[in-house]
C-alpha cells in the first residue's frame, strides 16, 4: 500500500480545520459540555473501498490530542454497507467539530478508491494497468492519488517535473513534418533520465513517435481498431496508452486492443463521493 507523509497530512488537516473552524465551533459549543466524553461510530451506508484512515485520525487527534481512534479495516479493504469503519472515543466536543471535516475527507477518497476498483476489475485478466491523470482538485492531488493506489489503480506523473510528455500544444509550438522526432530529441537532450511520452492523434504520428525514440505512445481518441493497428505499426518499440473517451462501459473492449496501459481521468475528476455517516455515543 502507498504511504502518505505524516507531515503533508497534519499540514493539509490543519489548513482544513482552519478553514472550518473559524473562529469557533458555536453550536457545539453552545450546546455540548467541554468535558463530556463519548464514542463516535463512522459507518459505510454502500460497499465501498476505504481509503483516508490516516488523515481522518488525524483530524480528530489534532482536535484533541488524548482521542483514541480504532479503524476496523485498512485503506484499500472492502468494506460492506452498514459496516463500523472507525470507532472514535474522545471528548465530544471534539467529536462534533471534526465530524464534517473527517467525513470529507474520508468520502472523497474512498470514493475514488470505489471508482478506482470497479475499473480495474473491468479489465481483470488483460495484464493492462489503470493509470490516473493530473485532473486532481489543485492542493489535494496526494491525497486523491493516494486513494487511486488504494483502489488498485496506478499513478500516472504526480506533476509536471517527474516524466516528459508531448502533448498536442507542445508540438504547435513546433513546425514540419519532423516535430514529432524533433521535440523527442529536445526532450531526451534536456532530460536524459526522464521517460519520455508523446500524446498522438493519428496511426502515423503513433509511428513516428515510436521510430523516434519514445518511451510510451499515448493513442489518444482512438477507436478500437485504430488502437489494435497501432499497437501493431508501434511493434514492441514502446510501450502504448490509450487514453480519451474511456468508461466502465468501453474499457474491457479497449484493454483487448494490445495496449499496455489505460488512463482515466474519470478516476479522480468525476468519483463520487461515498455514502459514510458518524454516529455519536455518549
């Protein structure tokens, strides 16, 4: 399983509760006693994938720094509709205040731990990887790639600075029949020990993308049988993507093309968030 810093998680949990909190919790503490203690039960209404454990302990350790947390399940165990995730004993005020904040957090990224999961049993038994992509909430991009590993999918670049990838307006910038091999060879020159991927339209620019050196061919928008014959003009001399365009519904189809990989900005840009409720106990 992935790990996330402990350190990112306190900073983004932090910045959340801020952000939350303001000034004060006044209903609560309007209402509850300070020092009332109690049990808060958080409990799946679906069957989903967990993920976010960590950051939700966090949330309520940093409100209260004697809570004690005990997770029943694991980030990236399934878990069945009605099932206690987490059982949360502190003082309740405590309770109250990081309740919205904990259930944010923890329904956005089991829910693109879900949706992560149901993708990668679409194409069980092909040997294709699920890749995600940079479509994340700007901050929050750790946590949702993070939650993507959780569902069993992979991670694709988790920024700008850690693969090379020609898209179609990095090659506007250039001109001639030979911008594919030129922007290639600018890339392998400025950064040799990056991978180096090339987004491709058409089955020619998927060849030349592979005679110039390419890594990975992105086929992007392409229809099944375009992908099989790219597959074979490309040979082996790459490895292949197929991206665009793709749901739970045409993902099987696109996997027995020959590619090797599938992204998806599905996975992150358009999960739902999970049905998951706290319970008090006093």
């Amino acid at each position: 399983m992935p790990v996330l810093s402990e350190t990112l998680i306190r900073q983004h949990v932090t910045a959340a509760l801020t952000e939350d909190i303001g000034q004060g919790d006044a209903t609560t503490e309007a209402v509850v006693g300070a020092d009332i203690i109690g049990n808060a039960n958080i409990i799946s209404r679906e069957r989903l994938i967990t993920a976010g454990v960590p950051v939700v302990e966090t949330v309520f350790c940093e409100l209260d720094s004697e809570a004690s947390i005990n997770a029943h399940f694991d980030d990236g165990e399934e878990i069945q509709s009605g099932e206690c995730m987490l059982t949360v004993t502190g003082r309740l005020r405590s309770l109250l205040t990081g309740e919205r904040t904990a259930l944010n957090y923890l329904q956005r990224l089991s829910g693109i731990a879900t949706q992560c999961a149901r993708y990668v049993e679409a194409v069980s038994g092909t040997g294709v990887l699920i890749l995600d992509t940079r479509k994340t909430i700007p901050g929050c991009r750790a946590f949702e790639k993070y939650a993507v590993q959780c569902g069993g999918a992979r991670n694709h670049r988790h920024g700008l600075d850690d693969m090379i990838l020609i898209k179609d307006n990095h090659l506007a910038v250039l001109s001639g029949e030979l911008r594919i091999a030129e922007a290639v060879h600018l890339a392998r020159r400025a950064s040799p020990d990056l991978k180096i991927e090339v987004e491709t339209e058409t089955l020619e620019q998927a060849k030349q993308a592979a005679e110039a050196g390419a890594d990975i061919v992105l086929l992007d928008n392409m229809t099944t049988e375009e992908l099989r014959e790219a597959v074979r003009l490309i040979g082996g001399r790459a490895q292949t993507e197929a991206s665009g365009q793709i749901t739970l519904e045409n993902i099987r189809e696109t996997a027995e093309t020959g590619v090797n990989y599938i992204s998806v900005g599905a996975l992150t840009h358009s999960a739902r968030a999970v049905d998951i409720s706290m319970e008090i106990e006093q």
